[in-house]
C-alpha cells in the first residue's frame, strides 16, 4: 500500500514537529530533558490539592459512600447514576494504560517508576474532582433533555464568553484524539493481539469489534453506562484475581519488591529498559509519564461523563470521581506492577521477531557503561556473525525498544546468525549472500503488554501455559470498553460544536475509524491522536488554575449544607 507509506512520511515531520516543540519542550536537568506538559500538570494537582484542603485525603471516603447508591435520588437531573458515570468514565482509563503502561514504565525508568505512577495519581484526585466538579456546575441540558457537560463547557460559561475560541479549540482536539487514540489506536492494539495469540485475521477482528462498539453505542449514554457498569467490574475482576494469584504465589517476597521500588524511586539502579544504571530524573518522568495518561487527569476527557450523573450537587459526583484514579493507578497498576517485578521479567530478555520496518525498532548508542540513548537513525548497520561490527560509545546499536538487541539471527530458532547490513530507512537488511530480509530473530527486553503478557505467563506457570490468556483477553475487552466509553467523549464535542444534527455521522464515521484502525498499518496516523491528546491538556488545565475559587466554594457550601443527609433521610422514609 503505497498510499499508506506516503501518507505516514508525509504525517511523520509534523509528528516529530509536535514532540520536539509542543510535547517534550522544557528545561534539561541532570542531562536529562523535563517535559514543561508535565510540570504543569503536576504543579496543577500541588495547586489544587491544597486549594481543595487535601480533598483526596478528607473526602475519599464520602465518595466512596456517594458512588455505592445510598444517597441517589432518582428525581435529580441527568442520564445516568454515580456508579454508572464512573465505570464509564474507568471503562477509558481502565485497559490498555494498566497493562501496557505500567511495563512501559518499569521497562524505561526502572521499578521505582511505579512509586512516582503513587505520587501522580495522588495529585491527579485533586485534579480530577476539580474537573468534574466544574463539568457538574456548569453543563447543560440539550434540545432532548439529555445533559452535556465538559471543559468546552466550563471553559465558556466559567470564563465568560471572550473565552470562547479555547473552548471550541479543546472541542475539535478532543474529537479528533477520540477518533484516533480513544478508538482507532485500541482497535489496532486488540486486532494486532488476537492476531498474534490466534491467527485472527484483522479484518475479522476489526468487523467483529466495530460491530459490539455500534451495538452499544448507538443507544446513546444511557446504554453506555449500563454495558459498562457490568462490562467493567468483571474485566477488572478477573484480572486482579489473576494478578492477586501470582501476588500471594509469592508472597514471601513481597516485602523485597516494596523496598526495591521505595529505594530506586530516588536511587534507581535500573534505568533504561530494566539493564544498566538508571538515572533519577528518568525513572522520575516515566512513572509521572505513565501515571498521568493511566488516569487521565486533567485531560479533560472523563469530566464529559461525569456530567451527566444524576444529581443537582456538582460536589457529589466530584467525589465520586476521586475513586478514578485511585482505583486505576493506585490499585489496578500496582498490581501489574507488582507482578512484573516480582517475576522479574523487566530485565529478562525473550526471543522476539526484530520486524525492521516496524515502529518497535529503535537505535542507539552507548553513551556511557551499560547506558544508551536514542541516535538519529543511521544509514547503515553493519552486522558480523550476528553481532555490531561497530560498539563502544557513539556506535548505532539495533534496539528493541531502545534496549539494544546483542545478538542478531535469520532464523526464528536463533541457529543461524546474520551476517550482513541493516538500512534502517529501508526496513530491511541484506545478507552477505545477498538475500534481502524484512526480519531478524534475537532476545530482546519486552515492553508494554507483551511484558506484562510474559510475567504473567511466569507468574501462572505452576498452574499451565495460560497465564498470558489474561492479558490477551484483557487488552481485548480493555480495548473495546475504551472504544465505547471514548465515543461518548467525541459525541459531545461533536454536540457541542456543530449541535444535534451531528450525532448521526460522528458515530458512522467513528466506527469506521474503528474498522480503518485494525486493518491498516498507519502507525504514524495513530501517533497524531497522541500529540492531539498532549496538546487538548492545555487548555482545561488553564481553566482549571482559573477557576480553582469557583471549586473551593462549592466544596466549601457543599460540606456545610450536607444535603446527601436530607437525601439519605427521604429514602429511609420512602419518600
């Protein structure tokens, strides 16, 4: 497909535009560079942590109280419940992030990134009741009398109108990311999955899931939050159980795993891709990275379905929503990543399929003992009986996931070595015999869902060949409940932007992005929703910081009034 390949080099400069100037732009310390995207987004949750009074602390538990039912009145505005808005709102944030982002964490940054996903999601509470709250206050009831809220709508009506251009802004990017990284990217990961595990054809994959995503739907929010009150606590329960297994399998050393992560949080030995001597700042960012995107906060994105909770209290539901990140990073990844190092399969190299044209591939160079970082990709590589002619410091290294792969082989039993050259601008190698290769063999250090994958196939091991099952079916039913929960995301940007009219093809045209996503190799259109997602951060964050007196009043008149106790007072009457 010509096409493809011209339209991912034509993508490719605007992508790395993006990165190096919008995404990863800050100050270096210690060597390494310091996003200011992520700077902000944690001195956004150190704000409002203590503007709030440490909400996430003194209010969890009345959240926890809220979501269980007991004070739901069914008289109150909105289209679905407590429950049924933050399962919803998980089904987003509970999936590919919690198995693959958390190996992709550890994988970089080592065992004490896990401590820093701790640190993030505790700010990230305060952040996310911030916005959901503001999302309460300020939404809307549409010409059918369904509600619609969000950032759009709290940066317009919060702001006043002069604001409207930002908020219009955040609407098309988060539209746009929801086609491509909340839809398309998770039909691609569950397709690329099946095919891998099974032989699933993509297209069969592709139709098969398109068609459960349309089933749902197309029945609106009020479907929507019925599918995923039931869809979301069984995927979350299996998977638990199986990481709880493995976990209580080795519970004698668990104790160790906990010391290893506190002491390479600030002292880390693992760097990049689980080998060598890690560096502070990397294992800081990558688990602050990971943390982040696992939950979401101040994305802007889970405050969409939130808003439409049944209730006239916008505090209620912002409570409700601290339980998200609590329960996606602080519980779900920590039991990832507590069996991946309790395995210690993030330092363990597997035999892996080196595909060179593929966007796993990356090269490096050795830039001090047993530490490499990322070159610009070299013209060529010359291999001798599978090994880099060229190595010491500054020698471009074949790498798998930026961890440096020894040995290269043409065979997938690793007999024969390669002995040849790899061009990197070609996808391909070229033997000493001429033959012309699109794949190499050798161990490499897995990352992302194959490496919880691997642990968790080590982990069940004693009990059979099925541990790795739970990821895949995981990432499978993770992927598809992200893909319906983002729909709704897109629905109400698309509502607010071009009014009611709009529904009807934003959803046809979202499913065949769905369709598009599993079938087709366009890495590096997938990568766009990435930067489109880092860039819609921006302006919720600066409402957030703006309106920050606004949440602290309703916190304040909420907790004063206690209006949940006449509530819980008219159901024990039954009234």
């Amino acid at each position: 497909m010509d096409w493809l390949e011209a339209l991912n080099r034509l993508l490719q400069p605007l992508i790395d535009f993006a990165n190096e100037w919008i995404i990863n732009i800050g100050p270096r310390i210690g060597g390494e560079q310091v996003a200011v995207m992520v700077i902000l987004l944690l001195g956004t949750g150190v704000y409002l942590t203590i503007r709030t009074g440490f909400v996430q602390v003194t209010r969890l538990g009345h959240g926890f109280g809220v979501t269980s039912g007991r004070y739901d009145d069914p008289d109150d505005p909105g289209d679905v419940s407590h429950f049924q808005a933050l399962t919803t709102a998980l089904s987003a944030t509970v999936g590919i992030g919690n198995i693959a982002g958390v190996a992709m964490a550890i994988h970089f940054g080592g065992p004490g990134a896990l401590f820093w996903m701790w640190v993030t999601a505790f700010l990230g509470m305060a952040t996310k009741y911030s916005e959901v709250t503001l999302a309460q206050r300020y939404r809307i009831e549409d010409e059918r009398g369904t509600v619609a809220g969000g950032p759009m709508y709290y940066i317009e009506k919060g702001l006043g109108p002069k604001w409207k251009p930002m908020a219009v802004f955040f609407a098309l990017m988060l539209a746009f990311t929801a086609f491509l990284t909340g839809n398309a990217v998770q039909a691609n990961t569950v397709a690329d999955q099946l095919g891998t595990a099974f032989g699933v054809p993509l297209w069969v994959t592709g139709a098969i899931t398109a068609g459960v995503v349309a089933a749902v739907i197309l029945g609106g929010i009020k479907r929507i939050g019925r599918v995923t009150a039931v869809l979301i606590p069984i995927m979350a329960a299996i998977y638990l159980a199986g990481a709880l297994l493995i976990i209580l399998m080795n519970i004698g050393e668990v104790p160790g795993a906990f010391r290893t992560i506190f002491t390479e949080a600030f002292n880390p030995q693992a760097g990049i891709a689980g080998v060598g001597a890690g560096v502070f700042i990397v294992t800081l960012m990558w688990g602050v990275r990971r943390g982040l995107f696992s939950n979401e906060a101040g994305q802007g994105s889970a405050p969409i379905a939130h808003a439409a909770a049944k209730t006239e209290e916008p505090v209620s539901e912002g409570v409700v929503a601290l339980l998200e990140p609590f329960i996606d990073t602080i519980v779900i990844c920590s039991f990832t990543g507590l069996v991946i190092i309790l395995m210690g399969t993030y330092s363990e190299r597997f035999p892996t399929e080196i595909t060179l044209a593929g966007g796993d591939i990356t090269y490096t160079a050795q830039i001090e003992e047993n530490r490499y970082e990322g070159v610009g990709t070299p013209e060529a590589i010359v291999i001798f009986d599978g090994a880099h002619v060229e190595n010491g410091v500054g020698a471009p290294l074949v790498s798998w996931h930026e961890a440096p792969v020894n040995r290269l082989y043409v065979d997938e039993d690793q007999i024969q070595s390669f002995t040849g050259t790899v061009f990197p601008a070609l996808g391909t190698a070229v033997s000493a015999s001429g033959e012309t290769l699109s794949s190499l063999y050798g161990d490499a250090v897995e990352n992302a869902a194959p490496l919880t994958a691997a642990a968790f196939r080590k982990g069940l091991a004693p009990l059979g060949d099925w541990g790795h099952l739970i990821v895949v079916f995981g990432v499978l039913l993770f992927g598809i409940s992200t893909a319906i929960s983002w729909s709704y995301y897109g629905d109400r940007c698309a509502h607010y932007l071009f009014g009611q009219r709009a529904l009807l093809p934003y959803k046809v045209f979202y499913l065949a992005a769905h369709f598009l996503g599993a079938v087709l190799p366009l890495a590096v259109v997938w990568a766009l929703g990435d930067v489109l997602l880092a860039i819609v951060i921006w302006p919720n964050l600066i409402a957030l910081i703006l309106l920050a007196p606004t949440v602290v009043e309703e916190t304040r008149s909420y907790f004063e009034r206690k209006p949940w106790v006449a509530v819980a007072a008219k159901r024990a009457g039954g009234g």
